[in-house]
C-alpha cells in the first residue's frame, strides 16, 4: 500500500544541478516527515535532508547546507531535493525515505518507509 516513488538523478558536470522527486502514496502525507538520505560505494548510508510536512521543520547535512534545499508540493503529495553546486563527493544513491510521525531524524533507522534509490553521478 505505501509507496515512495523517487526519480530524477542522472550524469551531471560539477557545479551543475539537479532535482530530486519522491512521490508518496498509502500515507496521510501532511501527517509524516520525509527524508532523503544517500549511500557512496564503500560508505555508510548518511543523511541529506529531511522535511517535515506537517510544520515545514527542515535538516540538512552540513556539508549540503547551502547547496541543496527541500521542499513539497502537497497537493501531489511529493517531496523535492534541488541541488545546486554539485560536487564528485556528492555521487551516491540517493534514496527517498519517509515515517509516520511528523518529526525529523537522521538515522535511517528512524524511517520506516523507502523507496528505490536513484543515482547522482558527478563527474570532477
């Protein structure tokens, strides 16, 4: 019943940007947080960003702060990452992630729901 269906990444130049999208279904949607969280070859899966959709309380990491920015489009019940600035460090899965209760965390053991990940790929 709950889905998270992300989409977006792709092959980009440093410095370039892309957006992220994570659409979400099976949830009351302005009930829950949504978190985006991304995973690099050898590395552990570490938190980017998340958005409360019920009171707009937003993280981000400190080393996408200023870069990247979060936000919802409710009505469609989805969930962006822009990110701007892009760098090689930045290539990894990005992964979509959602939980029941309105509060944002940065452990992805405080997520209960994921979606398939999507590839950020920044050539240096």
């Amino acid at each position: 019943e709950v889905q998270l269906q992300a989409s977006g990444g792709g092959l980009v130049q440093t410095g370039g940007s892309l957006r992220l999208s994570c659409v979400v279904s099976g949830l009351t949607f302005d009930a829950i947080a949504t978190g985006w969280f991304r995973q690099a070859p050898g590395k552990e899966r570490e938190a980017v960003s998340c958005l409360s959709i019920y009171d707009g309380s937003t993280y981000f990491a400190d080393n996408v702060k200023g870069r990247f920015t979060i936000s919802s489009d409710n009505a469609m019940n989805t969930v962006y990452l822009q990110m701007n600035g892009l760098k090689p460090e930045d290539t990894a899965i990005y992964y979509c992630a959602a939980r029941d209760g309105y509060r944002c965390y940065d452990q992805p053991n405080d997520f209960n729901y994921w979606g398939q990940g999507t590839q950020v790929t920044v050539s240096s």
